[in-house]
C-alpha cells in the first residue's frame, strides 16, 4: 500500500469494474460448469452485439430469418 503507483496512480490508465461475485443474475442465467461466468456473460454479450449487426446489415441467409423477428431471435439465442 505504501508503494509509488498507489500515490499517484495515473490517470490516463483505464479502470475495470467488475460485477459482484454473489451477482444473483449470473447465477441464473450461466449454465453449470462455466469456469468463468463473467467472461461467459460478456462474451455472449458482444456476439449477440455482432450478431444482431450482421442480422441488420450483412448477408447470411440464416440469419436474414430474424431480419424482422427481434423475439424470436433472442429466444433463439
């Protein structure tokens, strides 16, 4: 605590806040055996982000399904 970078931490450097632990959401929503349920959490965040991206503005046909059908996409997902 006494060290040099906790007296004049930099403030340009970035800060991660991380959710709690006992976060009663994560429990429900992170199947059993998930070593890392805030990594799987968020990375299922960014490929939905991307996915809805590419529903909107790319060309799988796939995914063209769920062009006008936000519902059944996530439900889907």
């Amino acid at each position: 605590m006494r060290s040099d970078i906790f007296k004049n931490p930099n403030p340009l450097s970035f800060k991660l806040i991380l959710p709690s632990k006992n976060d009663l959401t994560m429990q429900q929503t992170v199947p059993p055996g998930i070593h890392c349920p805030r990594t799987f959490l968020e990375v299922g965040k960014e490929l939905h982000r991307l996915l809805v991206i590419d529903i909107e503005h790319g060309f799988n046909p796939y995914l063209a399904q769920f062009k006008n059908k936000p519902a059944t996409f996530n439900k889907a997902y």
